[in-house]
C-alpha cells in the first residue's frame, strides 16, 4: 500500500526528535496492534501506524491511514526486524 510519513529514520541521517522530510513508503504488513512493517527507500523498517499518512504531509495536516484500510495487508511473521538490524 502507497503511503507517507515522517518519521526520523536515523539510519537515513535523519536526527531523532527532530522534524525529517516527508517520505513516500509502501506499506508491508500490520501487526494488528500498532506497527506497520514499511519499505522506504529500499530498506525494510517498522514503524507506529500513526505515522503513516494517506497522503504528503505532516502529523495533523493530512489524514493517517486508517485501521479499516490497515486490515486489508496480512501481518508479517518476520516483523520486528528493523532496517538498521538488517544485512
């Protein structure tokens, strides 16, 4: 599923707690909880669900993806295999 967010990916240079660029991002697989496994930029990271966007934008500017349309990816038995723990 195409996405947004922007979420700080340190491994992307990005500094944590700081404001990061807004990123396209295919959605993987939910976790029926609160995370989403995500590919952005060729590597495959998790992240809050609440930090995926429907469309370009920020936080409370645009709407987030919904669980509705979350039900909709298969969870992914390899989750919890962040980007920066991957080969």
């Amino acid at each position: 599923m195409q996405a947004w967010t922007d979420y700080p990916f340190t491994w992307l240079g990005d500094e944590a707690g700081k404001e990061a660029p807004i990123r396209e991002i295919n959605v993987l697989s939910y976790d029926d909880d609160k995370y989403c496994r995500i590919q952005v930029n060729g590597k495959i990271d998790e992240i809050k669900a609440c930090y995926i966007y429907q469309r370009a934008g920020r936080l409370g500017e645009v709407p987030g993806i919904n669980r509705r349309q979350l039900t909709f990816l298969k969870a992914d038995p390899q989750s919890n295999t962040a980007a920066s723990d991957s080969p």
